[in-house]
C-alpha cells in the first residue's frame, strides 16, 4: 500500500491563533485507501502527489479545529427547513430513448455494464 | 449607428420595443462580437447558432404580434456549461461529460426559454466548477478581455468573459464560494449570487449541493435584476427552493442610501488584500457616506476560519456529488478488461481533471471514519459561527461591504501549481455562501495596471432589494464607464 504523504504522518501539528496555540489532530493520510473509497484508479505517481497536496490543504483546512466550538450545532443547509413535501401523485418521465442514447453501452432498453464479479 | 453588442440589456430591451432594431439584429451583433474576439478569449464553449436564430425569430415574431412577456424576450444570453440544456452538449467543462447531450432543461434555462430569452451557448468553466481561473477546463483556459496574459477569475471566466465584451447582452453563472462575484470583479461586471433557495437548482450540475446557486453577469445593476427576476421562484423539482412569493428585487434602485446604516468588514481590509483595492474600497465607502449613509466598522472574526471551513464543506460535498460519474449512465467510459468496479475506478480517473480529483479525495478523507467529526462536523459548526456573526451584524447594518477579491486578474499559470494560493482567492466571497446570504460585485475601478476592481455589497438572507438599492447607488458612484481591451473599436474595426 502507497502512502504518498509519509511525511504528514503521526504528526502533531500547532496552530497560533487569537485563542492562543492549539494542539491540532495530526494529518495521518493513507491516500491509497482513500482514493480506493473514492473509487479513482490512480498511478503510484499519482497517489504521491495528491498525498502530498492532501496533507497540505489539510494541515491549513484544520485550523478548524482551533475554534472552540462546544455546545455550537452544526449548519448542514443554509435553510431553516425540514422536509419538502409533494402531493403523491404520478408525474410525467423522460422518455428512455433521450437519455439510454447518451449512456456509454445499452442493451434492451437498459444500462450495459462489465461483469460484477471478478 | 452605435455597435448593438455595445448595450446594456435594458437598453437593448428598450431598442425592440421601440422597434428599432430586431432580436435578430441583435443576435447578429453579439454573433459578429463572438467571432471577433473568442479566437483571443475562449469564453464559449459551445455557440447554438440554430437555437438562437430560431428563438431570436421567434421573439420577432412575437413582438411583431404585439406580444411582449417580458424583459429578456429576444435578448442574447449565455450560459455557463454546467446548466443543462435540452439537446445542446453540457459538459461542465470535463472530459468525463464530453459530447453530453441533456435529455431536459435546467428549470432556470427552462424559465429563460419562457420568457422568450434567445440563449447564444454555452460558456467555459473550471471543471464542475472547481477553481478560481477558468484554467482548470479540459478544453481550455479562458482569457480575461482586459488583459489576455491575465486570468477572467472563475469558476464562471467564461460567462464573465462574455458579458465584458459584449458576445452576449448577460450571462448566468453558478457561485459556491464565489464564483460569479470574484470572475465578475476580475472582468469589470455586475455578478451576483441570490440567497440559496431563490432560483432553482434543478438541472445545475451540482458541486457542493449546500452552497451552490445559479447567478447572473451583466453591465449593469438593473440588467441583474431583469435577470435573476426571470429565473427566479419556487420549483417543486428543487427541495431546497424557497416556496414563498418572489421579493420585489428592484423596487429601490433609485431610492439611494440616505439613512442606510453601511458595515465595511474589517477582517477584508487589511492583511492579504491588495493595497490599491483596499483603497479604492475605502474611497468608496466614503463616497457612500457622503451620499447620506452612515458607514461603519464591523469585524466578523470568524471570516478567519470560513475559507478553512469551506475547503472541507464542499469537497465532502462534492465526493458525494460526483459519485454519479461513474461511465455507466453517461458520459466517458473507459475501456478496461475486469469488472464494472475496475471500469468506473479507470472511467473516473481518466476522465476528471486533477483539481477535481483533488477534491474529491479531500472530500473522501473528510467524510471517512475517524476524521468525521475532527473536519467535516467542526467545519458544520464553524459554519454556524459564520452565519450567527453575520446576523448579528445585520442587527447594527442594512448591508455590508468589502473588496469582492484580494487581487486583481493574476497571470495565467500563475497560482495553478499552488492551489491554496488559488483557494485564497475567494476570501471575501466564502463567507456569504456558509450564510446562504445574497452578495454582488459592482465594478468602481481600475488598478494602475488598467485592471478592474470589484465592490462587494452583502446583505441578509431574502435581502436583495437592500443588496441592490446599495450596488445601484455604488454604479451611479463609480460611474464605471471603461470597456474591456478585447471590445474596445481599436479591435472591433481593425
């Protein structure tokens, strides 16, 4: 397994800000697993880079993390609404020629893909 | 007779309906404008000559009939390659949609057609929306019609392009941390990102879901509002539209801002800002205090942390977005021996770019186990400290102000190899995207290199008609009447 920012790892990071200097959660990247999550099939060349630049946007993305923040809820939507509803009610679809067109491979009116199991 | 493609879009509404001229002529004049300056600029991606003479025909006829349905009937807009458009290529600026044709219109492109607009094309972006410059594009950077050498801004240089040189009468773009305002400032026009939930995101190739918001460019403040007034209301296809009445957007362009209580951001007019920006900011402030405001200082501490807040937000929303691309239902597929897992994983990498894949791994990382809470969670509460300053400001102030950016247009190349030096030119916009609150640039100057200077004015959620009685009264200050280099006679009749 690549890790492409071995030099972010188990590193404790501190931050000064106007609350004084915080002790920051270390960056610890394994870049090959995120990228798996991610599903991106990237060069061992590729991981090394991305690793670094990741570990570097984050090391400046945690100072977050300096921000005392107990007891603060947190924003998920700019939006103080909860649900939007619709009456049940059937609607009209494309029509599936307009869009099995544009796909990359269709067979029977359905998406084709490769084999699921390897 | 003046060149058409030199008008405001009210002026050129005004034109047709005094019969003047056609929308037909008009479409000739920005066509003619496109052709002359997009080998210098790149600002579209696509141009649909077809749709555009049918729809510029239409609304002759229309007019003809004695039909007027509105302001944009047979005026000449673009629109950034990230709306959807029925059966003209949309491809977000990426490889991985190459060739892709919608099966239906965005409800705004949808709303535009209503209302008789005559859509020109489809204009160049960063990929998915992703960068400050409009290089990040797999077809091809966008220049700024200042200056050729220097960046239009982005994520929308391509519709901020096109509406500085007149290749069309107005554009709309889409801003997640800014990019309407910030291409808007770099490129000498008006840009403007309504309050989340005004205008429909139904069919806008979505980037960080929370933050987006679809926006118009334009040469003038009045021009903005004809447009967003056009695009904007409840659509049930977007669960996060606003199911209220429409606000009265321009009832207070004239009104001017005597009595008006003004915040000047401090935290935007210091360190990591331009000098002769913050100048040009302060001189402009002052201005609107001796037009009858009463401006202050307001300091938004937490604007510190919002760009940090940010980099983890829409990354971890825009991992979740972009999962869609994945070679099966559109777009690129790549050809691989092994399974459907191995082909997506192959189709993906080949087909996004490497800022869009930067993010998407941030955006990974953020969102996985164990880290969770430590970026994604603590930068949803930071979120919340931004927009609970932000209202509290609003308690003392009807608007606030800053420098829309902290430079002017940077060289091409410039920032591509550093992207947190990228990232750090949406400073001022960030903040008014984790609120969900309205903003626009107004252009007030140029720099001493002949660079235009952007006016941020920001108000509260739902609080357009304030945001634009405030920028309507800083264009009549300005008096900005300089044009772009690239639509400028010296280059139109060569």
């Amino acid at each position: 397994m690549v890790s492409g920012a071995s030099e972010n790892d188990n590193r404790m990071a501190e931050s000064p800000t106007r609350f004084g200097t915080i002790a920051l959660m270390p960056v610890d990247i394994d870049i090959a697993k995120v990228a798996k999550l991610a599903r991106l099939a990237l060069s061992d060349a590729e991981l090394e880079t991305f690793g670094t630049e990741l570990g570097d946007i984050l090391e400046h993305a945690e100072r977050v993390q300096a921000l005392p923040t107990d007891g603060v809820p947190p924003t998920s939507h700019p939006l103080p609404m909860v649900n939007a509803f619709r009456e049940d009610k059937a609607g009209e679809c494309l029509d599936p020629d307009s869009f099995l067109g544009e796909a990359p491979d269709t067979a029977e009116g359905q998406f084709r893909v490769p084999r699921i199991l390897g | 007779m003046a060149d058409l493609a030199d008008l405001t879009l009210t002026e050129a509404g005004a034109g047709l309906r005094a019969g003047e001229f056609t929308s037909r002529d008009l479409l000739e004049a920005v066509t003619k404008r496109a052709s002359a300056t997009e080998a210098h600029l790149h600002a579209y991606l696509t141009l649909d000559h077809e749709g555009a003479e049918r729809a510029a025909e239409a609304a002759d006829e229309s007019f003809a009939k004695g039909e007027d349905i509105g302001p944009v009937q047979g005026i000449p807009i673009a629109l950034k390659d990230n709306m959807c458009t029925l059966g003209v290529e949309t491809t977000a600026s990426s490889k991985i949609l190459d060739g892709w044709k919608p099966p239906y219109d965005a409800t705004a492109v949808a709303r535009l057609k209503e209302a008789g607009a005559v859509i020109t094309g489809k204009t160049n972006l960063d990929e998915f929306a992703m960068g400050s410059s409009t290089e990040n594009s797999a077809y091809g950077a966008t220049r700024n019609p200042w200056n050729t050498d220097r960046v239009p801004g982005g994520s929308s240089g391509g519709s901020a392009a096109v509406a500085a040189v007149g290749s069309a009468f107005g554009s709309f773009g889409s801003d997640t941390g800014g990019s309407i305002r910030q291409p808007a400032a770099l490129t000498g026009v008006v840009g403007m990102k309504p309050t989340y939930g005004i205008v429909s995101r139904y069919g806008l190739i979505a980037f960080a879901s929370s933050l987006d918001q679809i926006g118009p460019l334009s040469r003038s403040v009045e021009d903005s509002v004809l447009l967003l007034e056009t695009v904007s209301g409840f659509d049930p296809r977007d669960a996060t539209s606003i199911n209220a009445p429409v606000p009265n957007f321009g009832g207070s362009l004239d009104t001017g801002v005597k009595g008006m209580r003004i915040g000047v951001v401090t935290e935007f007019m210091g360190e990591g800002i331009d000098p002769q920006i913050i100048s040009a900011t302060r001189a402009m402030a002052d201005r609107l205090q001796d037009a009858g405001a009463e401006v202050v200082e307001i300091s938004l501490p937490s604007t510190e942390y919002a760009l940090s807040a940010y980099y983890l937000i829409a990354p971890a929303e825009c991992s979740s977005n972009l999962a869609r691309f994945d070679g099966v239902r559109y777009g690129y597929r790549a050809e691989v021996e092994g399974t459907t897992e191995d082909m997506m994983a192959r189709s993906r990498a080949e087909g996004f770019g490497p800022e869009v894949i930067r993010r998407i791994l941030l955006g990974t990382y953020a969102l996985s186990a164990g880290y969770y809470d430590a970026f994604y969670g603590q930068a949803q509460r930071v979120r919340t400290l931004v927009r609970n300053e932000f209202s509290a400001a609003y308690e003392q102030v009807d608007a606030l102000v800053s420098p829309t950016t902290p430079t002017t247009a940077f060289e091409m190349g410039e920032k591509t190899a550093d992207p947190i030096s990228m990232y750090y030119s949406d400073l001022c916009t960030i903040p008014s995207n984790l609120a969900g609150d309205p903003a626009i640039s107004v252009p007030i100057g140029l720099d001493d290199a002949d660079l235009p200077i952007g006016f941020q004015v920001m108000a509260p959620a739902l609080g357009e008609e304030v945001m634009y009685r405030v920028a309507a009264e800083v264009e009549r200050l300005a008096d900005f009447t300089a044009r772009a280099f690239l639509a400028t006679s010296e280059v139109m009749s060569p």
